[in-house]
C-alpha cells in the first residue's frame, strides 16, 4: 500500500511539473553595441499601416525575412543580430513612408509605399521605383517557386500583381509585372467591365494555372477565375468580415489563409472553396470558428504544412495544413502576447514568437526571441493527443519539379509503413485536376526488421485530355501550358504526427526542357567527297548570286551578291540532297542525347538566307486544304520581334482544321507545309549549291516545346543554266527538222520529172570530173 502512495505521489509531481512547464523561454538577440559605435539611420522610416505587426519570411531562403510595425526591419540572418529600422532613400521623394503591402520577389523586396511601388534590391542594397504605374496602388501580390531554375519556376517568381484595395472591379485598374516588379504593364482581365463589387485582390494560382480575382459585394466574397473551364463559373461566396488578409502558403499547393482579428478562413483548392477553420479547446470543446470561440487574433503563420496562431488572450493555436480538413489545438497559456509580437515558423514543428526591442543608446533594435516546440508541446497529456500511425512516409520525389510534355506521362514511388497493429489510408491529390490526371496503386512490399507490414505506392500521371475519363468541360485547354502539384498525405494522420510531412512535388504540364529536335543526315556531302571536311572548318565561304536570294524574304531579286561564311560547328557537313528528286528532310526527336522517335507532325522549313530556288510539290487544293493555308509571306507580315523566324506551335493554323474558316481564294499557291496527314516535299531548281534550313515544328499537338533548329543541305546534280535563250536554239532546230522531212520526201519525187532528170544528169557529170581531176593530180605526184 505504501508503494502504491508512493507511485501516485510521484505521478501527481510529475504531472505538476509537466503543467509548470512553460510554452517557451524568452531570450534576446543583441549584437553589435560593445564598442558603443554609433550607426545612423539614413533616410525616411518606413512604417507599416496596420495597427497588428506582420512577418514575411522568404519561402526559399528562411533566412530572410521582413518584419512590419511601427518600424519595420528586413533581416538576412533570421533576426540574429540587432537592426536599424527599414528605411527608404529621400531621393526617391517617397512623401509619407506608410507601407501597406510587401513582397519578396527572389532576390528582391517589393514595397507599396504612399500608394507606388518601390523596388530594394537587397543584394546589390539598391532602390528603385517601379515602371509602368499610372495610377495609385495600395497592395502587391506574388508567389515564389522554390523548385529549380526551370523557366516555369522563374515566371512564378517573377510574376507580380499590383492593384487598389477596394476600388470597384469594374472601373479599377489592374497591372502585371513579369520582371520581379521592375516594370509593369495593364493587366486586361476578360469580362471585368461586368463584373459587381469592390477588388479584395488578385492573385496569380500557379497551382491551378489561374488568375483569380476576389470580389467583395454585401458582405460576401468569391472569387473570379481567367481560364477555361473555371471562368464560366465563381467559387462558393464565404463571408467577408473585416479587411481579410490573405496569405499564400509555400510551395504552389493551392492553400490559401484568410484572417482578421474576428476571422480565419481556409481554402485547399485556390479560393474555389472557402471555410473556417475550426478551433478545439481541450478534449471534449470544438468551435465551429474563430468568433465563435471568441478569440482575437493578433498573428498568424504559415508554412508548407503548419499553421500558427497568436491571439491577444495570450494563447498559441497550432493545426496542420494536410489534404484533409483540420482543427486549431489551443496550447496552455503564457504572457507570449504584445503589441509588437509576430509569429514565424523557423523550421517544421519549430514556431517562433519575435518581438523587437528599442535600445534607449543605440538607434539598432535588439529582438526577443520566444521558440516553441510543437512537438514537445504536443507531448502534454493533457491535450490528449494521439499518438501518430504512421512511422514513415517517403518518396524520392519530394520537393522535386518535373516536366511532363504533351503525349507524356510520369511515374512516382512512394514507401509508407505503419505503426504495428495500424492501418493507414494513403492520398494522392493533383492541385490542377483539370490538367493533370494521376492513378495510384498500392500494394505490399515486403516487411520491416520489425514485422512492420511495407506499403508501395505507385502514381502515373498524364495531362487529363489522354486519360480519357474527363468531361470535355472538365478539361483545361490542351494547347496552353499549366502546373500543376502532386502531393500524398496520410488522410487519417494524427496532428502529432509534425515530422511525418506530406509528400509535394510540382508538375510543369508544358515543355520538356531536355527535347530537342535533330535531322538526319545518313548522307553526307563529305561522305561522297563533294565537300571536304577540312575545308568546310577552315573558314569556307561560299558565294549565293543575286538572283537567287531575297535578304528579305519576299521572294524577290537581290542587288548584289552574298557572301556566306559556312558555320562548320553549328551545320556539320551538309546533307546531300539530288536536284531533281523532291526531298523532305527526316526529323528526330531526342531527350537527354538518347533518340526517342522520328517525328511526323507538321513543319515548316525557310533558308536563312532568303534563298528561293525551292517550291514544294503540292498546293493548297492537291492538299485538300479547306481553308487557305498559311504561308511565311503572311506570317511574317505580323512576325514582330521574331522576325523571319516567327511560324511556331503558337500561332499556326491548320488548312485542314474544321474550325479555321479562311476561305480557300487561291488554290494553285504552293503548300509550305511538311509532315502530318501530307506528303508534302520540297523541289529544288536548277541550281547546286549549300542550303542552310531553318526548321521549326508548329503542329501545337505534338509538344509545347518550339522545337527548332538549323541545318544545311547540298544539292547537286544540276546542269549550268544556258546562257543563249532557248527560244534562240529551239525554234532554229524546229526549222531544220520540218525542212529535213520535207525534203525526204520532196527529192525523190523530183527525181522522176524531166527536171530532176536533168539535175542528177548535172551531179553525175560533175562527179566524173572530178575523178579526172584527181587522178591527174595523183599522176603528177
């Protein structure tokens, strides 16, 4: 008896200890004032408009981050050095600094400050203001792309929208930067003159390959969207209380957070559908929303999979941001809360309450620092967690971008193992369903060393038109580029479960990078001794004659001569192609120097050099065209800046397409195009010499890559044009043949007449003579 007192006595200080033990220890961040070295704070302090503090931190580089209040403070280090408040330049000539939006943009910091945009490059410390802004501004919006330095990433990075909050959607003006902010442009969003209510934002949702536009009207909010199929359509209205600051969570996965101090909305599918988050206090108390647990929030803090709450009761709320709908777990109270605090998360599972503190010496403000350990915290018994199933969730593909071309798929692994005696319900969610179709297949693979039953899961994606099981309104527009992320989650995980993350990676649906496109060249002109490698490298040149070349490209006679210095390391030995044999050049598609297939979609050829010694076989009507083709006279008339080089995948139009209504006017023009449903090929004039190909695929269906390149021909086999005029031969020919027939047939005839009789007496006594008069000449010598 007496042990077992001895057993609860101690259980029951334990568990008072445990209770004693406080959410997290303050310290302070105070660095640089040892040698009492005065710093200066030049220029005008900037000072955030909101009367609750925010805190920004740089999704790819954690280290960096701004902070907005009363002052404001950009760090590089994660605030482990004392700062001087943010200040902007007076030769920008700001007026009042009042900043009411901020921006990371890569490398560069985005301010609206007094209603325009101003640019801190915090790498080269240099300010700007931004191009291109007519009229006032009060909110900036952007994304960043963490991935690679693929091209997509880099335009999520650098695309930026700037707007006025408020201002009625149908008359405000809009703009766009593709360039971090530095210039901007009007932004044209279809159908806005239509569109009832104030402006809540606009933002760009790489995730579903989306521009949305938020509108407000009575209270209510819904979003707007810019593509098929969803702009057809709005998302659900949710409740719009207050000034909703929204905030996009890393790593493109379509998660968004609204919050005011009386609110705290959540949307998994980019604003398509809005609700509150709920909130659970103890085991046995859940709340619907944050008003109705009436709580104030002063903070909020988000990352890739976790979200933090600070609320001006003093309380920490901490929920995870899975597949699956989740509520707030409220954390034992603490004085964690002040006018100037702001929350961060430093690292998974790891939440961070920042205060700065001013210095009554020094102008630099040091920083309290209250760290918080989500899963120790989770521990407490008291707030009757469970314990996580899962005991790992891994995939190679995890923070990982792929690129998935048109006509390709991609296939995924994952391993998940349970706790013993659980079961576990694995979830695979594409952000962009409309793009992007996947199916997955579980099964088991072997066991642990500790009889833990291993589970492998198998993902294929493909674009949704080639599953096939989708709604043609269901579907995006197969012909423009989208992303789409890849993300499996736990569905029945435990919140405890902070170090078990889901598994995200980011689908370009677009160009395949590694693509290219090579022409076959089994017969060569060196191969056959017509050309010499060596003297192909050693500076040849060849000379193109004025009557045979266009420098622009109409088709007409140059005035003089061009002399063309042969590109040995881009051209290699030209292709040896016969005169008088129609020709097509055989065109392969490689990925990561390995061949993968010849092409027979639709191309485009054009001699660099305006060379027209060349037509095709077929016209428009023996290509049973329906519409009148394009060509690169039309073509170029609307090239731009890409100028001659301008027919591609974006703008070509098939003569064979139903819906391409151009009326078929002149069927005998040549068709210029090769490949596809034709047997289209290109026909040489008399004339040898090296051609220099631009080659570019356009059939739009193929790959979303502008899959072109270059190279070069030698025909040969040509006669030398004459330089008498035919008509001065034939019709001296013709002549003398029509007189040889005649006089078959006249000579004979005349020969029986007493005047023939007389002329073949004139020719043989003629002839007798003759042979006298040689004889005597033979005699003589």
């Amino acid at each position: 008896m007496l042990v077992l007192m001895l057993v609860v006595a101690a259980t029951l200080r334990l568990c008072l200890l445990a209770r004693a033990q406080p959410l997290c220890r303050n310290h302070m961040v105070r660095t640089g004032k040892l040698f009492h070295i005065s710093q200066q704070i030049q220029g005008d302090l900037l000072y955030f408009s909101s009367t609750t503090a925010h805190l920004i931190q740089h999704p790819c580089k954690k280290n960096i981050a701004l902070y907005l209040g009363r002052q404001m403070f950009f760090t590089r280090d994660n605030f482990k050095s004392s700062l001087l408040p943010l200040s902007i330049p007076t030769s920008m000539k700001v007026g009042i600094p009042e900043v009411t939006s901020a921006h990371i943009a890569d490398s560069v910091l985005l301010l609206v400050v007094n209603q325009k945009v101003y640019i801190y490059d915090y790498e080269a410390n240099s300010w700007n203001a931004s191009i291109g802004i007519e009229h006032r501004v009060s909110r900036v919006s952007g994304d960043n792309c963490c991935y690679s330095g693929h091209p997509f990433c880099v335009d999520i990075s650098n695309s930026v929208f700037a707007y006025l909050h408020g201002d009625q959607i149908s008359q405000t003006n809009v703009y766009f930067s593709n360039t971090r902010g530095y210039r901007f442009q009007k932004f044209v969003y279809e159908k806005q003159a239509e569109l009832v209510g104030s402006l809540g934002g606009i933002f760009y949702f790489h995730s579903l390959s989306q521009v949305g536009l938020l509108l407000i009207d009575q209270g209510k909010a819904r979003f707007s969207y810019s593509e098929h199929p969803l702009n057809t359509s709005f998302g659900l209205p949710f409740d719009y209380n207050g000034t909703l600051d929204i905030l996009i969570t890393p790593g493109q996965k379509g998660i968004l957070i609204f919050w005011f101090q009386k609110s705290l909305l959540v949307s998994r599918n980019s604003g398509q559908l809005v609700y509150p988050i709920h909130v659970r206090e103890g085991p046995n108390t859940l709340y619907s929303s944050i008003s109705e647990a009436n709580i104030t929030i002063h903070s909020v803090a988000a990352n890739e999979y976790e979200l933090a709450v600070l609320t001006q009761e003093n309380n920490l709320y901490y929920g995870s941001l899975g597949i699956l709908p989740s509520s707030l777990i409220k954390f034992a109270g603490q004085n964690i809360w002040s006018q100037e605090a702001a929350l961060m998360f430093t690292d998974v599972g790891r939440v961070e309450i920042l205060t700065p503190l001013p210095d009554s010496v020094f102008p630099a403000f040091d920083f309290q620092k209250c760290p918080v350990n989500i899963q120790a915290i989770l521990m407490d018994p008291q707030l009757r967690v469970d314990v996580c199933k899962a005991e790992l969730l891994q995939g190679d593909f995890d923070n990982k971008m792929y690129s998935i071309d048109m006509n390709s798929k991609l296939e995924l692994t994952a391993l998940m193992i349970p706790r013993p005696g659980m079961s576990l319900v694995p979830l695979a969610m594409v952000s962009n369903p409309h793009s992007l179709g996947l199916q997955a297949v579980i099964y088991e693979a072997g066991y642990t060393y500790d009889g833990n039953v291993k589970h492998r899961l198998n993902i294929s994606l493909r674009q949704q038109h080639h599953w096939g099981r989708a709604d043609p309104n269901f579907t995006s527009s197969i012909k423009r580029p989208t992303g789409s992320t890849i993300t499996l989650d736990i569905a029945n995980k435990e919140i405890s479960c902070v170090d078990l993350k889901p598994l995200t990676a980011l689908i370009s649906v677009g160009c395949d990078q590694e693509k290219k496109i090579v022409i076959q060249n089994e017969i060569s002109a060196c191969h056959h001794g017509i050309l010499d490698p060596v003297g192909l490298q050693d500076n040849y040149s060849y000379v193109i004659e004025r009557e045979a070349y266009d420098p622009n490209f109409q088709g007409q006679k140059a005035s003089e001569d061009l002399v063309v210095d042969y590109q040995y390391e881009k051209l290699g030995c030209p292709h040896l192609v016969y005169y008088n044999t129609p020709w097509k050049p055989v065109v392969e598609l490689w990925r990561e120097g390995k061949f993968q297939e010849v092409i027979k979609a639709e191309f485009v050829l054009l001699e660099v050099h305006g060379l027209f010694t060349y037509t095709y076989s077929l016209t428009a009507q023996t290509a049973l065209c329906r519409a009148q083709p394009q060509n690169w006279t039309s073509i170029m008339e609307n090239a731009g800046d890409k100028w001659p080089f301008a027919w591609d995948r974006e703008n070509y139009v098939s003569c064979h397409d139903p819906d391409n209504d151009a009326p078929l006017r002149w069927p005998n023009v040549p068709y210029q195009i090769l490949g596809g449903p034709t047997a289209n090929k290109v026909i040489f004039d008399q004339r040898n010499g090296i051609y220099v190909f631009y080659v570019s695929i356009v059939d739009p269906y193929y790959s979303y890559c502008h899959l072109h390149t270059t190279f070069s021909v030698y025909v040969y086999g040509a006669f030398p044009l004459s330089i008498i005029p035919a008509a001065v031969t034939i019709i001296p020919l013709m002549v003398a043949m029509l007189l040889s027939v005649w006089l078959a047939y006249a000579i004979p005839k005349l020969l029986h007449t007493e005047k023939g009789l007389r002329f073949k007496g004139f020719w043989i006594h003629l002839c007798r003579r003759c042979r006298k008069a040689c004889a005597c000449f033979r005699g003589r010598s």
